[in-house]
C-alpha cells in the first residue's frame, strides 16, 4: 500500500496541518509520499523529510504552483494518483479546495473530514455537525480522503526521507492569483493556537470586542477567534469564526467569552482540553461542555481577569 499525502505550506515552511495528516496516513499504513508543489520550495522540502514517517518526498517546483491554485496542484495530483491507494490532505481551506477536485477527475468518492482510521477501508468521520460519527468503509481503488486536523496528534521529526524532483504538469491556465487580502496579525494563527479566547454576540460590538478580548489575548499568548454571530455582526471578518462552517480547533484552552454555545460553535471547539466559559445566563448551553464556566456579565469579568493576570 502506498499513500500519497499533499502537503500544505506556505514555499517557507511546511504547514502544521500536514503533520496531522502524515499521522493519518501512518495510521492507514504503507509507505508515505508527501507532495510538495510549490514554486522556490526547497526549504519545504528539506524541512518534510525529517518528518517521522515520511518514506519519499517529492518536489514539484514550478512557477504555477506559486500560489498553489487549486486548479493547477489537482491536475498534478491526479496525474500521480493513480499509483497510491489513497490521498490524503488535510481538511483545512487548503485541502478542502484540492481535493474534491481530485476526487472528481479520478470518478472516486471522496471520504471527508475523518477523525479515525478503523482500517485502510473504514474510516470514522462526523455527521450533523458532530452529533454522530459515520464509519465508511470505501471500495474505490484510490481513495480520496480529507483529514481532520484535531483528531490526528502530529507527527515530529527523526525522519531521514529521500527528496526526489517530479515533473510539473501542465499549467492550466485556469486561474491566477491577483491579490491576497490577509489579516495581519501578531498572533498565533487560529487553526493551530495553543489558546484561544473567542468572543461572541454578548460583546455587543467591535469595538467591545477588540476593547475587551485583545488586552486578554496578548497577556494569555492567544489566538482570537468569535462565533458566527459575532462575525454576521461585523464585530471581526469571518476568518475568525469557529465551528461548523468556520475554523474547528482543539487548543490546550478555549476561553468563550458572550457565546451561548449552539450546536454549530460547539462543532468546531469541543474538543479544546480545557473549556471555559463566561455567559451571564447560567442556563447557556456552553457550560454543558464547560470544564470552569463563570456565570457573570462579561463587561465586568473580562477585564477583572485580564488585570488579576498582570
Ligand atoms: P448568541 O446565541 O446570541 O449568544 C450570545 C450569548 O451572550 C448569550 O448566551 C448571552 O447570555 C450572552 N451574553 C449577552 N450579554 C452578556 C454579558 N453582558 N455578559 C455575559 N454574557 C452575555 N455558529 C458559530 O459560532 N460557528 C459556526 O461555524 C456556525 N455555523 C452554522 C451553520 C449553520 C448551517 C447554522 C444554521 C448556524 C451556524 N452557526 C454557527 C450559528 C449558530 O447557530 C448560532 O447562531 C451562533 O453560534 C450564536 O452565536 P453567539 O453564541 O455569539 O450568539
């Protein structure tokens, strides 16, 4: 059994998610490829094979992978496909804008979002918004698999993988990047904080919001993030935004500030170690999945807190 698994990375450096999804593949068994398209990449290379169970990693440096369109990277991986028996990406944006094209040229089902490996069939993924967990077991011959991050713990370095250069394949010429608007932030990126104070539509405003969770953030080392409601509001953009159709993360400690907790945020945090909540209503659902909850009006507990850190 061979494993193709598509690495993310930014031409610098190789993406956290990708450790989790080179677990992913461990866990399926087999020898491991990791594909690095990219364009000047050569620091990714060499950084993705010293990673632990990485047998081969190839190099696809090319000036239309630069921006590693989805179009472009899909073509080169279903050009490649069909020697592994699976692909593997992570279930981040990245993954989730390659992959099921590759699914689709390849006439596979794609299996999405797995948080377990059961066998190199069977795969355990959720549904409704995490309130169930599908076992599927597919029968393609190469299956296409996305991988949630959270569920894999990432694999470290002691690998010693050889680094082979691949050729291109063709530039499709389908899309091209014009512009990146990025948030620019000092903080730990969301998807991989070890903290995250997130704030929701108890805040009340932006301006609330920045006011209040920002000194908290930068005494904590955290990452920022809200619940959908904050974001609908404007209070931050929608890369902040957790859950089901936002960012599912699993911190060491998730701080939920003004969020009542439905389904669809629960979706993409319960899993953080330690979850602590503050909502002045104590009937909220977020204390159910609470390991502290503090029943108390935000605009008084948030910056009593920051100040008892100092
Ligand atoms: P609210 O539910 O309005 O809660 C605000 C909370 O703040 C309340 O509990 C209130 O008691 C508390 N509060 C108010 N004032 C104070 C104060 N002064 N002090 C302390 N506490 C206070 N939501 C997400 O977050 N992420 C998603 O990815 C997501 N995806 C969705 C997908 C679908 C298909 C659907 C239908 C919905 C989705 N939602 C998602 C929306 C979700 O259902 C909720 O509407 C949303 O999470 C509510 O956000 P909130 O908790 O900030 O707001």
């Amino acid at each position: 059994m061979s494993i193709l698994v598509i690495a993310e990375h930014d031409n610098a450096e190789v993406k956290a998610s990708t450790l989790n999804a080179i677990a992913a593949a461990k866990a399926i068994g087999g020898d491991i490829d990791l594909l690095v398209a990219g364009s000047g990449c050569g620091s990714v290379a060499e950084a993705a094979a010293r990673l632990d169970g990485v047998t081969r990693v190839l190099v696809a440096d090319a000036a239309h992978y630069a921006d590693q369109g989805a179009e472009n990277v899909a073509e080169l991986i279903s050009s490649r496909a069909s020697g592994y028996s699976h692909v593997l990406a992570p279930a981040t944006t990245f993954g989730k804008n390659v992959l099921p094209r590759v699914a689709a040229t390849l006439d596979m089902a794609q299996i999405s979002d797995i948080i377990a490996v059961e066998s190199a069939d069977t795969f355990k993924r959720p549904i409704y918004a995490g309130n169930a967990i599908a076992t599927v077991q597919s029968a393609d011959a190469v299956k296409v698999i996305t991988v949630r991050t959270t569920a894999f713990e990432a694999v470290g370095e002691g690998g010693s993988a050889s680094v082979e250069a691949i050729d291109a394949a063709v530039d499709t010429g389908m899309s091209s990047l014009v512009g990146r608007e990025l948030t620019v932030s000092e903080r730990p990126e969301l998807g991989a904080a070890g903290i995250i104070v997130s704030g929701g539509r108890g805040l009340g405003s932006g301006e609330n919001y920045h006011q209040l969770l920002e000194p908290l953030a930068d005494k904590l080392g955290a990452a920022l993030g809200a619940s959908r409601a904050a974001v609908d509001a404007g209070y931050v953009p929608n890369d902040y935004q957790v859950g089901q159709t936002g960012k599912i993360v699993a911190p060491q400690l998730y701080v939920a500030i003004g969020i009542s907790g439905a389904i669809q945020h629960l979706a993409g945090m319960k899993d953080s170690k330690v979850i602590v909540a503050i909502n002045k209503d104590e009937e909220a659902p977020i204390f159910q999945v609470a390991d502290y909850g503090l029943v108390a009006d935000l605009f008084e507990a948030v910056p009593a807190l920051t100040g008892e850190l100092g």
